[in-house]
C-alpha cells in the first residue's frame, strides 16, 4: 500500500524504466528527493514498490538497477486438469462490486461506501491503540472477545421487546465478516445437497457461499415490499426447507425493508415450519428514513440466526461481523467456524469494539444518515433528469444502492459494458439472482466518490440506453 505521493513518484520511474537499457542505473535517492520534492521514506516506498513489481534490483551500496530480463519458458500447467479434474461446482467468478474502479471517472459499481462516510479518524486512532494492546501478540478465544460480544449482544438486546428473552454474550460469536459467517452457517444449518430459500434477486455473495458448501437455493420473487409470502409458504411446503436466507432491512439489491407485519408473517411461517431464518442485517448502520429493527430481536426460540456486519460501516480493512444464534444451532455454527478460521484477529476485534463504543460513534451513524439521504436523492434526480429509461420503483429507505429496471430486450451485461467504456462502472444485476432474471436490472451504488458527477454519470448510462 503506497500514498499518493510515492504512488506519483513509482509512476514516473516507471515510465523512466520504459526507456531505459536493461541495467541502467536509477538516479540516487538523493537525487530522486530533489527532483520530486519529497522525503527520502517517500521516495524508498516508491523504490520498495516497483521492486515488488519486479522493475528494478537493488545492489547494496552500489545503487538501484533496472532488472536485467530473464529467460524463461512458459509454464506448463496442464498436468492440473488431471489432478483437478472437473469441479463438482462452479463459483461464481469475481462479482462488478469487487471490481477496482482504475481510471474510471464514474465509480458506481462498488459494494463498498467511498471514504468520506467512513468513520477515518476513529479508526486511525483505533488502530495505534490496538497496537500497543496485548492483543498485537495473542490469539482471541475461539467465539470471540467477550467484550465486544457483549457489545452485539446488548445492540441487538435494545431492540428487543419486554415480551421476548434478550440476547446473551454467550449467544454470539465473532467472525471474519459476514460472507465467512455465510459458509459457516449454510453449512451448520443447511448441508451439502439441501434446499436453502433464498429471495430473488438475493446477495451474490450468499449465492457464492451456497454454491461453495454444496447447498440448493430455491428462490422465492422478492420486491420493494419484500419476498412474496404466499411463493416462500408454498417454497417451505414443496421442498422442505429448514432453513430461509433474508435481509429484512435494505435488502441487497433492493434496498426494501420489510413491514412489521411481513416480518410477523415470515416469523410465523418459519415457526410453523421448524425452520431457521437466517438474518443478515449487513445494513444496520445505512438507515435512510427509517432505522432497522432486526427481526431477530422478537425470536425467543431460536429460529432466527442474525448476521451483524461492522465491515462496512467501519472500514473494509476492519473485517468483523457478529453472529448471534442460540441453542444446539450456536454450538454447530461454533464448530464450524473452529474448524474454518479458528479465530478472528485480535487486533481487528479491539479496533471494532475501540470505534463502536467511542462517543464519536453515535455522531458519525447520525451524521452517515444525512449524507447517504443527499446522496440516494442526488442520483434518483440525475436519473429522472438523463436517464428516465431506467426505472426505479422507489427511493429505498435505507443502504447503499439503487435497483433499477431496464427496458425489455435491454442486455444488462451488455449495457454496463458500454457504460464502462466511457468512464462508468455499473453493476449488471444478474449477478443477483439466483436463477434466469425476470427481466435486466443494473445496481448504482450512491455512496461511491464524486457524488458531484452524478448528472455527468447518468447522462451516459442515458446515452447508452438510447443507443
């Protein structure tokens, strides 16, 4: 990872390699500081990257060299396809939203929120403290550090109503964000060959972790509202599912939030049916005009197994996500995640506790709020006003995105391909079903940089749908 500033610096000795004689010798560090204005650290950070890069060879004090080429012959990796042989499954290949953006002027692909809503300095200061804690040279208990159990236990406790039995420590496990925390219960639940429910459209990375543990997803259609209950009563009943994968607040793609009344309904036919909902709640910190109210916080049984996401909320380098299941269900979940990862960094658990329990927490969550709203609205007006082709059903309460339909006989891949060649990267939306889509869907995510740019971004998403 370089700064801007040895970034520059790499990118002009680059450049000065090209056309240098293999062996030439690089200008001194002290006369690279001169020339670019920077410190020597800045400039050995620029060395040390374009030599992990392979460009150049260093010679101690003698000086810097282009690397002289090599010869080599092509690998030969033929012999793997008989020891591979087919894969019994095909995972997915890299979804758009982990795509880097590059060059691309217009960033509207990632999963991710830009860095401007992210709390920065929190987590900075955060991680020096975790540094000098103990924890910079020990392993954490297996479930996690009581502490910030006990911090996700009490969140989720606020939530729940006189009438149920709040959450405990012991309930929740900590693990390495919530796609880990996917296999692991697809798997501990569910099983190799067994139908899953999931909604349609549905994360695509719960289609990943399903396709990887050998589970069966049967799809029930999911709109603005929610999954359809009379299509996920006749799922349970047809296929015999113990087990239904759901994001009641803010759904990905979609951004809908179930009402309280579909939540009941969910929560009686799960019942009825000796099942499992497992909640994923990756967007609890992304509430728009509304807040989310977890369903798990009115499960008193045990059937709701909840996903608590920090990753996104706090930084992507903080990946930490807790799990909150009780009964046999918590102990299996356990043994997986034993057998899996072991246990979650220690140093990232204190820096995620460090953040979520600093009053500057609860500033930047209200303030998150405000920013997200200027942004959702932001695009849904460059939208009507360059590219009305593309429907919305409706501003989503809350999360990172917009769901957008595409005309009949548009090619979704086809449209974000076009897109991408002049400078904007969106999501083609068949990535988030798990059978045939119903139609085209592209994803934008709001929350990306350059939110000034939104008008010049959907004038080509426009052009394109007009050519």
């Amino acid at each position: 990872m370089t700064d801007d500033s040895s970034g520059r610096i790499a990118a002009a000795l680059r450049a000065w390699i090209g056309d240098a004689p293999p062996g030439s010798r690089l200008p001194s560090t002290r006369a690279l500081v001169t020339e670019h204005g920077a410190s020597p650290v800045t400039v050995q950070r620029a060395l040390t990257l374009l030599r992990t890069e392979g460009l150049v060879e260093t010679s101690p004090g003698v000086g810097t060299f282009t690397r002289r080429p090599r010869e080599a012959r092509p690998s030969d990796f033929s012999w793997q396809t008989g020891a591979l042989g087919a894969p019994a499954r095909r995972i997915p290949s890299s979804p758009a939203a982990l795509r880097s953006s590059g060059d691309e002027p217009f960033a509207l692909h990632s999963g991710y929120p830009d860095v401007e809503l992210l709390p920065e300095r929190l987590v900075r200061a955060a991680f020096g403290r975790a540094a000098r804690h103990d924890a910079a040279m020990r392993r954490a208990p297996s479930a996690g550090l009581p502490e910030l159990r006990a911090w996700f236990a009490s969140e989720l406790a606020q939530a729940t109503p006189r009438s149920a039995t709040p959450p405990t420590a012991r309930d929740v496990l900590v693990l390495p964000g919530t796609q880990t925390g996917l296999s692991t219960a697809f798997h501990a639940l569910v099983g190799s060959g067994r139908p899953l429910i999931v909604e349609s459209p549905t994360y695509w990375g719960a289609i990943a972790a399903a396709e990887r543990v050998g589970v069966e997803l049967v799809p029930v259609p999911s709109g603005p509202d929610g999954p359809d209950i009379d299509e996920l009563a006749r799922a349970f009943a047809r296929t015999g599912a113990r087990a239904f994968y759901a994001h009641p607040n803010y759904a990905n793609p979609t951004g809908a939030q179930w009402s309280p009344a579909l939540g009941d309904q969910v929560l009686d036919l799960v019942a009825a049916h000796g099942a499992f909902l497992i909640e994923d709640d990756w967007a609890h910190d992304f509430g728009i005009t509304t807040d989310a109210t977890p369903l798990a916080a009115r499960d008193g049984d045990g059937h709701v197994v909840y996903l608590r996401s920090l990753t996104k909320s706090v930084s992507p380098a903080v990946r930490v996500a807790g799990l909150i299941a009780r009964g046999p269900a918590r102990d299996r979940i356990l043994a997986e995640t034993q057998a899996e990862s072991m246990y979650v960094s220690p140093v990232l658990q204190h820096v995620a506790l460090d953040v979520v329990t600093r009053p500057g927490w609860g500033t930047h969550v209200r303030g998150l709020r405000a920013a997200l709203r200027a942004r959702r609205d932001a695009l849904v007006d460059a939208l009507a006003a360059h590219a009305p082709q593309a429907h919305l059903a409706s501003p989503p309460p809350g999360g990172l995105n917009l769901w957008l339909r595409l005309p009949d006989g548009a090619d979704a891949r086809h449209i974000a391909a076009s897109c991408e060649r002049r400078g904007l990267l969106i999501a083609p939306g068949d990535e988030w079903f798990p059978a045939e889509p119903p139609g085209p869907h592209v994803r934008l995510n709001f929350s990306g940089p350059a939110p000034d740019r939104f008008a010049d971004a959907m004038r080509i998403l426009g052009s394109v749908l007009a050519d």
